[in-house]
C-alpha cells in the first residue's frame, strides 16, 4: 500500500499523485513530475518506470502491471502503472514474480507530453 494512503502525509518520496512536488536545491521541480529524481522532463518527453514482462530470451512480451494491489495485466502501456522511483518499480517487479511468475523488470519509457494517450 502506498505511504501516502497509509499516513496521510507526504515527505515527497512516495508515489503518490497526492503529494506535493519535490524540489531540489540547484533545480525547479520539473513539470507535472513529483518527484524531479524519479521522472524528467528532455525535450517534451517524461520517463516513468514500468513494470514489464520478459520472455526467457529477454525480449518483451508487451505485457505491463497494471494495478498493485491486484497484480492485473495490461498491453496498453499507457494503461500500465506508472512509477516516479526506479525502486518502487523493483519492489512492484518482484511482487509480479511472485504472484505471476515469469521475468518481471523495471523499465524506464519516455512519454512524450504533446501527445494524449493512445494517440
């Protein structure tokens, strides 16, 4: 479960769509990206980690986590959970391999902000 959700407050390291934005000293918090060292904005482009699965050969199946809490699956990767922290998505990833075997990993995926989902 979410820290956020658990504590009703933020110290700006959960994921939360509820917390406030992080900002670090030498730079201004990037935008629509709570926490700057998670997800950056390059150009017109926002990385998120995913959580993808791999087939024994180390190629993607296509498949993403698309909830936590129920461990769900989705092939649309803009449905797919989005994580600020590459460490969260670690977490995540060993969760699915418990509970959906197979080869789950982090992956970073840039998003290019002009665009709208599925578009």
């Amino acid at each position: 479960m979410d820290y956020h959700l658990l504590t009703k407050k933020c110290d700006g390291m959960c994921d939360s769509c509820e917390c406030p934005p992080a900002t670090l000293p030498d730079r201004p918090p990037t935008p629509g990206c709570r926490t700057p060292e998670g997800c950056r904005d390059n150009g017109g482009v926002t990385y998120w980690w995913l959580v993808e699965n791999f087939t024994p050969e180390g190629q993607s199946t296509g498949l993403y986590m698309a909830c936590q809490v129920n461990m769900t699956l989705t092939a649309d990767v803009h449905k797919a959970r989005k994580f600020r922290r590459q460490r969260t998505a670690e977490f995540r990833a060993l969760d699915m391999r418990e509970a959906r075997r197979g080869d789950w990993r982090a992956v970073e995926h840039g998003f290019d902000d002009s665009k709208t989902p599925n578009e």
